[in-house]
C-alpha cells in the first residue's frame, strides 16, 4: 500500500477533514505523483482504523477539488495538474463573516471551476426510477407505419385522447371539474402563461402575485407588459385583505405547494380567495405544480374544486411528476374563456410533441401513470424524511425548516450575516451546490435570513447525507447558533 501516516489529532476538527488536509499537503508537495492510485476506501478504512463513511467523505471531498480523479472499475488517482500559484485556503474556521468578501470575491480562485458533485436543485426529480421500459414500449406503438399522421401537425389545443385522460384523472386525484373539451396542453407552464396573457389580450394589465413567488411566471408577466403587483404571504397562504387593496383583477398562486415557502393554504384561505374572486369578478390562475406529492394527510382537493362560479384557471405539469424534458403541461380554462381562447388563440400552432402526447396517453390509458405515482410518492416520502434528519442533524442549531411534507424540496433559512449569494459561493467551492430563493422576491432589499429550496428528488439517500456533512463543514463558521428560538420554534 502507498505509504500513508497522517496524524489524527484530538481536535474539534472532523477526522474526514485532517485526512483530506494530509492528502492535500501530500499532493500539493508533490510526494503523491501525478497518475498516484489511491488505496480503496475499504483498504484505507481497515489500514487507518477509521470509518468508511470518514474516508469516503475525504475522497469525495479531493474529488470535488480536483485533486483526484475517480476511474471506473479501477479506484481513485491524483490527477495530473500543474499548481500555479497559491491554492484556495480551506481553513475556514479561521475566517470570520465580515472578511467573507475579502476572502471569497477578493480571491483569485476560480470557483466555478470546482467540480459539484452534490446538485440539490428544487425541481431535479429521480430518473433511476423512470419507466424506461414502458415508455419505449408506448412511444414505440405510436410510431408504427400504420398511426403515420403522429407525424403531422396535431390539433391546436392538444391531442384529444391525451386531454381525455388527464381529465379523468384530475376528476379523481385532484377533484377537478373538468372536461377533455377544457384542456388546453402546452410545452411547460410558462408557454401556457404567455397563451393567458394573449387571451386577456390588452384589458386589464394589471397581475398580483406571491410575494415570494416562482420567478419564471414573474417574468412572462413582465415580459408580456403586465404591471405586477406582489402580494405578501401570511402563515397560511397569500394575504386576500392586501389582495383586494391592491386592485388586480387577476391573481397567480400555487396553493398546494407555495413556491418557494412551502405554504400549503387551507381550506379555509381557499374559501377567502374564491370569495374575492367571485365578488370582484377576478380570476385566480392555480399552479398546482407537484399536487401529486404530499407525505403526512390526504392531498386537499384543488382550489379548481371549490370553485363553483368559474373563476379559477387550473395548471398542472408533467415535469416534476415524470420527467422536466418531455415539456408537457396543460391548464383547464373555465367555460366562459373558451369562447374567447377559440376566437383568438386558435391560430397558435401546439407547442408540445405530438408523439410524446400520444406516448402519455397509452401510458395514462394503460394504468402505468397511476401506478407510477405511487411508487413515486413513497420514493420521494422516504427522501423527505431523511433529507429533514438530515438537515436536523447537522444544521439544527442554525437553521428554520419550512415547507416539508410536501413536494419536491423543502426551504430552509440560515442564520448567518452572509448573504444567500455568498452561502452559496462557499457551498460551490466544496462541490456542493445550493439554490438560493432571493431572486424570487419582487423586493429585494426585505431583511431576510438568506434562504434556500433543498431538493431531495434528484440525489439519493447516501449522495444526500454526504453533501448535507459537507455543507455544513462549509457553512459553519458563518451560522450563528438561533437561542432566541427554540429548537420547537424553529419547526414551521
């Protein structure tokens, strides 16, 4: 085995974090040549009488660094690298928040250069667990010489077979009044808001929208000529009294899970919303887009539900439920607006592939969507559940959980004078990379904890336990220990 003795001292400092500076030292001097095999973790773990999980962090740890490389089916080496200059100093607990800008931004080290091996992306969903198979198998049966006007244009509103499955399904799941003669499929929800903006055509320019709220819909309006009018949150979902000050006469909100906070508004906030719209003649655009995923209770039926005036516009997507690159999304226009979608929309070409509309119909027809939900939500039940232990675990002292049970991600405040930006430099430079939400608020100089959306859809359980290690290695020299609050305070 290659001859390696580093000193473990009795310190604060984790023992993955010394093995990691050894063999930074070791290779930065050169004694670790270039092209060097390292000894496998399992080897490592025996020889040093250390924990696997205390080697495999370190490993990972160079990887994202760059200081090794990983080969398939043959282990890790030190990768063949010219230093130039003095290299990024890691010992973060010597910094201190206020020197954050000098440390970071005054450095020459190039961030983005790191290699991000843990990506916990909000929307990223699990694509081990895809139904490959099933999929070739459908698409494969649209595409047969006999079904050849699949290669044509298709109808404008989308394909009829299509919309006559998700009708039935939103009937049963989402409690959804809906006919087949009311969807309208589109390639994402954003193409879908800009159709909305054209239908509403020029009257009435004016949309209120969560404060915070999901920035893609912010811009389409904004693009689109609308003067946006933000509207804050309170603890159960956005505020009807400033609403009704405000004046807009069309409101944009994601109920069932609130993009970025997490809010899941009851039922009776509902009720206040659709009495607003029902009294001021307003309509409410409902994005319910992961509707599908929620982990402690039933799923409250869609606001579209309640409605009984016709005064909510439903949107859903395929994105976080099957998969993002299929660009499948649809909404139910309520009776009046078909007249008007008709007259003026009927001259916009569909926007989603015809053959991956067809494919989704036989996969809704044949049961597999249902069944692949299922699997889905308890997948994804046992990710969130570990990705809050996770986050309890190593952040709990810093941090404010809010949004869980339910979704995709969960939003987790930082208690720390750094901005959401810098959290996120620091979190980059170990191969971690963070989602910061600031960029969903219309204002932004609020004075707000720096917050972010932890996606756990897209990592594994293990993948999720080493990153959460890491980030917090990084991140603890700048959180700032909540004692005003309690750790069941800190709980939303």
């Amino acid at each position: 085995m290659l001859d390696i003795s580093p000193r473990f001292e009795e310190s604060n400092e984790a023992l993955y974090l010394q093995l990691y500076r050894y063999f930074c030292n070791e290779i930065r001097s050169r004694r670790f040549v270039s092209g060097t095999r390292l000894p496998s973790v399992r080897a490592l773990s025996s020889f040093l009488h250390v924990s696997k999980t205390t080697v495999e962090t370190a490993y990972h740890q160079l990887l994202a660094e760059g200081y090794i490389e990983s080969r398939e089916r043959s282990g890790f080496y030190v990768v063949d690298m010219d230093w130039d200059g003095p290299m990024l100093k890691r010992n973060l607990a010597e910094s201190s928040a206020p020197d954050l800008e000098l440390s970071l931004e005054g450095s020459n080290a190039d961030y983005s250069a790191t290699p991000i091996q843990y990506d916990f992306h909000q929307a990223r969903v699990d694509a081990d667990h895809f139904p490959y198979e099933l999929w070739r198998k459908y698409s494969n049966q649209c595409m047969q010489r006999e079904n050849k006007s699949v290669l044509y244009y298709g109808h404008y509103q989308g394909e009829l077979e299509l919309r006559e499955e998700i009708a039935r399904y939103l009937r049963r799941a989402r409690g959804v009044q809906v006919t087949a003669e009311q969807i309208v499929i589109g390639s994402g929800t954003q193409v879908l808001i800009c159709m909305l903006g054209f239908l509403f055509g020029t009257r009435d320019r004016v949309v209120a929208i969560e404060e915070p709220c999901y920035h893609g819909v912010r811009t389409v309006f904004s693009q689109l000529g609308f003067e946006i009018r933000p509207i804050k949150l309170e603890e159960d979902g956005i505020s009807v009294a400033a609403l009704k000050e405000s004046g807009a006469r069309m409101v944009y909100v994601t109920p069932s899970h609130q993009d970025p906070s997490g809010i899941v508004m009851p039922y009776s906030k509902r009720v206040k919303l659709l009495n607003w719209a029902n009294r001021t003649q307003s309509y409410i655009m409902e994005d319910d887009y992961d509707g599908e995923f929620r982990y402690n209770g039933k799923p409250i039926p869609s606001l579209q539900g309640l409605d009984t005036e016709g005064r909510v516009i439903y949107l859903g997507t395929f994105s976080k439920s099957l998969l993002p690159s299929i660009r499948m999304s649809y909404m139910v226009l309520p009776f009046a607006l078909l007249p008007i979608y008709h007259e003026n929309l009927a001259s916009f070409e569909q926007t989603a592939s015809r053959i991956h509309q067809e494919t989704l119909a036989l996969f809704m027809k044949n049961g597999d969507w249902e069944r692949h939900i299922r699997k889905m939500r308890t997948l994804y039940r046992k990710k969130h559940d570990a990705m809050l232990q996770l986050l309890q675990e190593e952040m709990g002292p810093y941090i404010r959980i809010k949004g869980q049970d339910a979704g995709l991600s969960v939003t987790v405040e930082v208690n720390s004078a750094c901005t959401s930006g810098e959290l996120a430099k620091i979190a980059a430079s170990v191969g971690v990379r963070v989602y910061p939400t600031a960029h969903k608020w219309v204002d932004p100089t609020r004075k707000e904890l720096p917050a972010f959306q932890f996606g756990f859809g897209g990592q594994t359980i293990d993948a999720m336990n080493t990153g959460i290690r890491l980030l917090r290695e990084a991140w603890e020299p700048y959180m700032r220990a909540n004692v005003a609050k309690s750790q069941k305070q800190m709980l939303v």
